[in-house]
C-alpha cells in the first residue's frame, strides 16, 4: 500500500505532501489543476518513462519519495533479494532529476537503477486508463491475467516443457556429432586400421631409438675391437709371452736367480692377459647383432615417428589417440541406435508436453467462458448492456506456458467486429470496460495500489454512480486511488484532496488539500454546479455522499 508520497519541485509543485490510506482515496480539481502531475511524480518515482523535463522552473532539482508498507510475503521481496537490498516492513523509494537531466534513484537509502524500481512498480502499483499500456490494454498480459482468475497452476506445464527442450537438445547434439563423425567415417577407419596394423606401445619410440643407436656404434667399433682381441691372442701379444717366458725359464738355471723376479711378473702379466682377453671376447660378444635387425628397428622407429606427425601427436600418445578414435568409430556403429533411443524419448516428452498445454487450454476455455459471462454482468450496469466482450483464442508459439494467444476483445455494438479494447472502444467506453475486467480480475494483483485516471471520463448519473460503487467494491480488498471529475465517483471516496492552482509571486503553483466533511460537501457541490454553488448542488452533494 502506498502511505505517503513528497514531491519537492516538480514541474508547478514546489512542496508536497500526501498521506493516503486503505481503501478509496479520491484526487478532484478543476482541469489543468495538476492532477495528472501527481501521477507523472509517482510514475518518476517508479521509474516509468513520461515526461522529460520534470523539474520546477528555477530550481537545481526535482525529488519525488514514495514510501509504501510492505507486508511479509509481498512479491517485491523477491526483487529486493535480487537487487541486494534488505527487506523491510516498509519501502522508500526515492529519486532525483537535476536540471542538466541526469537522474539518480534510491531504494531504502540503497542506490538503485531505474530497472529496479520498475521492477519494483510491477508489484506496487497498477494505473489504469486511458493510456493503459502498461496494464490490461496490453495484449501481452492477458494470457497471464486470464491465468490468475482461473487460478491455473502452471507448474507441471513447465516442468513438460523443460523435459522437451532437454529432450530435444540431446537429440540435436548426438544428431550433430553423428553427422561429424560421420562425414570422416572414411578417415576413422583407415586411421584405427593403420594404427591397429602398427600397434604402437608407449616408450617403443624410446626403446628402438636406443637399440637402434647401440646397433650403428657397434657397427663402427666392432672390427677394431676384433682386431685388439687379435693383438692380445696366441697370434699377437700373448704367443708373444709365452715365448719370452719359455726362453727365460730355459736360461733361469744359469741366471743364477737374476731373471726369478721377471718371471714372476711375466706370469703375473699372463693372467692379466688372460683376464683382458676374456673381456675384449665378451664385448665383441655383446657387439655381435642382425644387420636385419637394425634395418627392421629403422623401419618400425621411422614407421612409428611418421604416423605420429602425421596426427600431430607424440609417438607415447598414438595408443591413446587411436583409443579416441576407435571410440568415434564406436559412435557412428551404435549411433543409429542411440538417435532411435533420443528420438523416443524426445517424442515421449513432446505427447507429455502435448497433454499437458491441452489440459492448459482447456482449462483457460472455461475460466473464459466464466470470464466473459462476469464482464457481461459487470457492464450492463455501466450502460453497456449492448456490448459483447470476448476472450479470443489464438495458436500461439509453444513455450512453457503453453500454446495459447488469448487477447481480450470487445464489440461495442450488436452485429458489429471484435476487436482490440484499446482499437474498439471510445473513451468512455474504453474507461468503463477496464472497471469491468479489473472488477472481474480483483484478486489478482494482491499488495498493490490500484490508480484509475479518470476512469470515468465520459459517463455521468446512474452509470458514473455505478463506476464509484465498483471502485469502493475494489478499494474494500485493496488500496485504489482515483482522479475524476465525476461527484457520483468522488462521493464514494474513503479520503478526499482537492487539486488546485494557485499564483504565488508571479508563479502558478498546484497544492493538494485534504477536505474534511464540510468541505467534501462543498468540493461535490462545486463539482455538480460549477463556478457558483447553491444550496440545491450543496443538498445533492450531502445526499452523494450519505450514499
């Protein structure tokens, strides 16, 4: 509910301020008095798009603070979650246009966008009028609207619809990579069945290289390590010795013990000998290998190093990669099937969505025919009784409201088209035809202040005393607060201000009276006789406003 509202020098306001309260609270004056400017401030405060230039003339800047009770519960909570901003019992938003334009908003001293504050005036306040496009004239809403009279629960609807996109995205994604892996099948298998053939292991390439390298330098250094086990053998250095010690120890008995040493050590020196021979025999041993061998290492080393290149991979990292593709070729082989199991489940989540928008519809189709026969009751004593009001039904686009394009549509005359309220109806009518379908959706908009801007333009006597009766029906559940010209509607009020202008200093100003009862009776009277009240327009104001 909206509480108070201060406006500080906007457009002709230099200061005011209004405390308004449950129930209906009605704004009167003559035309041009200022009224609508009272709705321009609360639109800025909301953060609605009007006016440009909303700041008094000689003054550095506008503000405009709206406070309103926010009950625990209240949809605005979310917002306020969702823009960080503690909940309170109690909402103050505030906002400020300085003259060179540029415009600054708070919500609970907390600095704000103007989209939070219209996301905030979506569950605060609805206007209703003439302009109303924000609100029932909107074709968009009335699927929503229509929704919330029939109390229609959308959630398993939405859950359907989520289950089929999930359902169809799945398809989709496998139904593309089936098709890439598919455009290279070709590729895939005589890669797997190259890769297969050679059958790489991870650290072959280290091992052959190795092999490989041990095999050329043996190549190299065999024929001399021959040819030293040559130099050490009976043909070379150990013949040799073995002479030298036969001739010594032929002649030692004459030495007279001069060569027992040098024997000892050319004993000594043969085994060495013999020791080095072994050796050298072992390692020409060792260097003994295939020329074959060689030349197959070369070929599966080179083999192995080109199908690497070839797929930009490292040779310990080919069984991996061929892995990766045996699992795409695996795709394509069992992919058909997999594409049978999605589109099975996709179809199962489309007839599940399918029955549930069918429920949907079928529900929206009685809630309007419940609907249309209320707004039927609600004009004929609004002196329409000879206009149809219709809830139209369209296919609309599927989504997770369903499949249905409801537009609420009037035909102001017998045999004459349907068509859009706001295309249709004339001033007047399109006024009273609002009051109607508000009257027949009440309830739907909980927590919010109802405005109606001359709702009831256009119509006078028994109807405008019907639109003031609906208007007090209204405000009994809700906050309404409305601007008329009509006394019929203005008698109905809760609470009461008279709009006027005033000259102070060379310079028009508009206040905002509140009117006790007296001067109820003489703002009704003014309002019945004009410019100069009698007592007659005074005794009809009295009995408007004993009801």
């Amino acid at each position: 509910m909206l509480r108070s509202l201060d406006i500080r020098d906007v457009l002709i306001i230099d200061r005011l301020s209004l405390d308004l309260g449950p129930g209906l609270n009605v704004l009167t004056g003559e035309t041009g008095a200022g009224k609508s400017i009272l709705l321009d401030a609360l639109g800025f405060v909301l953060g609605w798009r009007g006016r440009a230039e909303l700041v008094r003339q000689g003054a550095a800047q506008g503000e405009v603070t709206a406070v309103f009770d926010l009950p625990p519960g209240h949809a605005a909570h979310a917002v306020l979650l969702e823009a960080g901003i503690e909940a309170e019992d109690e909402l103050i938003l505030r906002r400020i246009n300085t003259a060179d334009g540029r415009k600054t908003a708070w919500v609970n001293d907390r600095r704000v966008s103007g989209e939070v504050l219209r996301d905030l005036s979506d569950h605060l306040v609805e206007l209703h009028g003439q302009h109303d496009d924000r609100g029932l004239l909107n074709p968009r809403g009335h699927r929503t609207l229509l929704d919330t009279f029939a109390g229609i629960d959308l959630g398993p609807l939405r859950t359907a619809w989520g289950a089929q996109r999930t359902a169809r995205a799945a398809l989709a994604e496998a139904e593309e990579v089936l098709y890439r892996a598919a455009a290279e099948e070709e590729f895939l298998r005589h890669a797997v069945a190259e890769l297969d053939k050679l059958n790489p292991e991870p650290g072959e390439d280290a091992a052959l290289d190795a092999r490989r390298r041990l095999m050329q330098g043996a190549a190299r250094i065999r024929e001399d390590v021959a040819k030293g086990l040559t130099a050490l053998s009976d043909q070379g250095a150990e013949g040799r010795m073995r002479d030298a010690l036969r001739w010594l120890e032929g002649a030692t008995d004459k030495a007279e013990g001069r060569l027992d040493a040098a024997l000892a050590a050319l004993n000594r020196a043969l085994i060495e000998l013999g020791e080095a021979q072994a050796g050298v025999e072992g390692a020409l041993e060792a260097l003994e290998f295939d020329p074959g061998e060689l030349e197959r290492a070369e070929e599966r080393l080179f083999a192995i190093r080109a199908l690497a290149r070839k797929h930009g991979q490292l040779p310990d990292n080919l069984g991996t990669f061929a892995d990766g593709l045996r699992t795409r070729l695996a795709a394509i082989d069992g992919g058909a099937a997999g594409i049978a199991r999605l589109q099975k489940a996709m179809a199962e989540a489309e007839a599940t969505f399918a029955v549930e928008a069918a429920r949907i519809t079928a529900a929206r189709r009685e809630a309007a025919g419940r609907l249309d026969a209320a707004m039927a009751a609600e004009l004929a004593p609004l002196k329409m009784e000879r206009a149809v009001f219709v809830t139209e039904f369209a296919l609309g686009e599927p989504g997770p409201e369903g499949v249905d394009a409801v537009t609420f549509t009037v035909a102001t005359n017998p045999g004459a088209p349907a068509g859009p309220l706001n295309r249709i109806a004339s001033g007047g009518e399109l006024s009273r035809f609002l009051l109607a379908l508000k009257v027949c959706l009440t309830g739907d908009s909980p927590g919010q202040t109802l405005i109606f801007d001359e709702i009831d333009r256009g119509v006078g006597g028994a109807t405008a005393d019907a639109v003031g009766r609906r208007l007090r029906a209204l405000a009994k559940g809700a906050q309404v607060l409305v601007v008329t010209h009509s006394p019929q509607v203005a008698a109905f009020g809760a609470r009461h201000w008279r709009v006027e202008k005033r000259v102070v200093a060379d310079q028009t100003l508009s206040t905002v009276t509140p009117l006790g009862d007296g001067d109820r009776v003489e703002e009704i009277a003014r309002m019945l006789a004009g410019d100069t009240v009698t007592e007659a327009a005074r005794a009809a104001a009295r009995a408007l406003l004993q009801g």
